[in-house]
C-alpha cells in the first residue's frame, strides 16, 4: 500500500532490525527521474527532472551528511530521462531527454556554455 510508505525503512543486519535514513532529501518543482554518480569525483551526483533540468550536487562536509547544489543546466525542453557521467573525463557530463536530444556538456564551462555539442536522435 503507497500511503503506508515511508522513506524510513528497517532491515535485518547482523540479526537486528536497523533503521535505514536518506543520505539526503532534495526539492525541485518538477518531479525527478534521472540520478547518476560521478564514477569519478566521489560524492558528486547529478539528478535530471520532469522540467528537463540537470542539477549538480556535492557533498557540504567529509561526512556526506548534507549536499550543497553547484549548478542548474537547462537545455532539454521536455523531461531528462538519463544521465551519464563520463567515465574517462571527470568533467563531462552525457543527457538525454524526451525531447529527442542527446546534450554533451562540459562542467568547465559556466552554466550558460556548458553545452558543448547536441544530436537530435530519432
């Protein structure tokens, strides 16, 4: 039953029941889809959305106990549906969405620049 579900869930380890917290909760104003880690800068997470938007998360201390967002990317005019890290250059940064484009960006750059090349896929 969804009305009973709750983000704190319980597990069994070790024979005893533990309590299972979120690392962290994030806000937007459209519902979010796509989440991906950085296979290369640890902590760094990237979330797309229903509003076609790729935020940019990082840890706020060593304990990654609380995240801080470095960034807002829109270039998809429908809904991000995946996201992808490069795994061989840690500032890149692979989308897509449904508004039939695959977005190439490059954290370097600043927010406005970012994008670094677009294909339209059919």
């Amino acid at each position: 039953d969804l009305k009973k579900c709750d983000i704190t869930q319980k597990i069994q380890r070790k024979g005893k029941e533990v309590d299972l917290e979120p690392l962290a909760t994030f806000s937007s104003v459209h519902e979010g889809f796509a989440l991906e880690w950085s296979p290369l800068q640890q902590g760094l997470l990237a979330s797309g959305n229903c509003g076609g938007i790729l935020n940019l998360y990082c840890p706020a201390d060593e304990g990654m106990g609380s995240f801080k967002k470095l960034g807002e990317y829109n270039y998809h005019g429908d809904s991000l549906e995946d996201i992808q890290f490069s795994p061989n250059d840690k500032n890149g940064i692979a989308t897509c969405g449904c508004d039939g484009f695959v977005n190439f960006i490059d954290l370097r750059k600043d927010q406005k620049n970012a994008l670094v090349q677009q294909m339209q896929v059919s």
